[in-house]
C-alpha cells in the first residue's frame, strides 16, 4: 500500500462511527444531571422510610401482644392462680404502660414547648416548670369526679395564651389520647381510680413512686407530677414525683 492510500485507510476508520457498546460506555461516563440524581436518591429514600414504616408497625403489634401476654401472667401470680385466666388484668397491665408513655412522651414534648408561656408555672424555678406542667396537665386529663375539661377551659385553667392555634391543636391531640384511654380502660372493666395522694417533705416511697428523671430520689418529695395508676386497689402504674433538696 503506497503513501497515499495508508493515510486513506486512516481517515476512513477515524471516521467510521463508534460501535454502539463505545458510544454506551461513553455516555455511562458523563456525569448524571444534578436534579434527576436528586430525585433518584429521594425515591431510594421514600422507600427506605416506608419499608421502616411497615416493620414498626409490625414490631409495635408484636409488643403490644407480648405485654399482654406478660401483663396476662404476672395478674395471674399475682392473683394466686394458675388458670391464667385473669385477661382484665392483664389488659390494664397494657394500659399502664400506655399511660405512663403518654406522660414520658406526649404530655413532657408540651410541656417543653409550652411551659415558658404558662403564667401558672413561671413564678417556679426554671429546673421545675416543665414537670409542674405536666402536673397541673395530669389534674385537668386524669380527674376522676368531672368530665374533661374543653380546650378553652383548659388553655383558660393553665393561664396559657387563647387563640394560639399551635396551642389549641396541641391540647385537642393530648385529650384525644386521654380519651382513647379512658375509653380503652372502661372496656377493659374492672374498678380503677387515678391517685394523686401523697405526703411532701419525706423521701419518695420506692414501692409505689417513681422520681422524676432529673430529680434527687433521696430528697423529699414536693409535688406529683402524674398520678397512680390503680386497678381493684392494686398499683398498675406508680405515682411519678418531683423532689426538692
């Protein structure tokens, strides 16, 4: 092949087009456009949230089934039977522990939020006004003698500021879970009373109280924060209380 014809040949296969498996790994190469990776990354992720969903789901119904089943066996030892048939009991060992993580989540996220706005509690130290929420909120959700109060009435009881919509929707959520409870208590059955009762100025009693978390559990005793839960007289759920020293 002369001088000539080798530069011919050359031109021709420089322009011959890429075979389709070079023109893909070209392509592959170049970098993906921003937003389109964004979206890609949000779908990965919505599915990643809904797969948690679903296996939270699944791991709260399987607790809530393992406490009865415990709540089920330790009514029974306590009761001197060996039957296990002792099934109230064992509902309201369930909704003990609903109660008292109403007052460890629901009841303590408000009162963070709320309690410097609260007239009722801002004369207390700053170490004290959210659990002295939580306590003026336990007496007005957990009265035996009397209905619930409304919003308003209670916005009005607590000295917090009327017409906040953030307020009024956060107090309607709290008196739906309360009235959840109560109505999942009443159809449990059996006799069951809220216990505020307790004597300031001594040590909390360990049998049947529980200290506040920030609290000194050897220093007296200077108000309650939510109430015993009693069921027939028996503690389901102890008084949770705050100390002073």
């Amino acid at each position: 092949m002369d001088i000539i014809g080798i530069f011919s040949h050359d031109a021709q296969e420089r322009s011959r087009p890429a075979p389709p498996s070079a023109r893909a790994a070209t392509y592959d190469a170049l970098p993906e456009d921003p937003l389109k990776q964004a979206l890609r990354r949000i779908g990965q992720l919505e599915q990643t949230v809904k797969a948690g969903e679903r296996q939270h789901t699944q791991m709260g119904r399987s607790i809530e089934r393992l406490e009865r089943q415990v709540g089920i066996l330790l009514a029974a030892r306590l009761e001197g039977r060996d039957d296990l048939a002792a099934a109230p009991h064992g509902d309201h060992q369930v909704l003990a522990r609903r109660f008292r993580t109403l007052i460890e989540q629901n009841f303590l996220t408000f009162a963070r939020r709320y309690a410097s706005r609260c007239d009722r509690v801002l004369d207390r130290p700053a170490t004290e006004q959210t659990a002295r929420l939580i306590s003026l909120l336990s007496r007005q959700l957990f009265a035996e003698d009397q209905p619930l109060p409304t919003v308003q009435d209670t916005i009005r009881l607590l000295h917090l500021p009327e017409h906040d919509g953030h307020i009024e929707a956060a107090i309607t959520a709290l008196r739906g879970h309360c009235t959840d409870l109560a109505t999942r208590i009443r159809h449990a059955g059996l006799d069951h009373a809220w216990d505020f009762t307790a004597s300031s100025g001594i040590p909390a009693d360990p049998a049947r109280q529980d200290v506040w978390a920030a609290c000194d559990a050897r220093a007296p005793v200077s108000f309650v924060v939510s109430p015993a839960y009693l069921v027939t007289g028996r503690m389901y759920c102890p008084q949770l209380v705050f100390t002073t020293g």
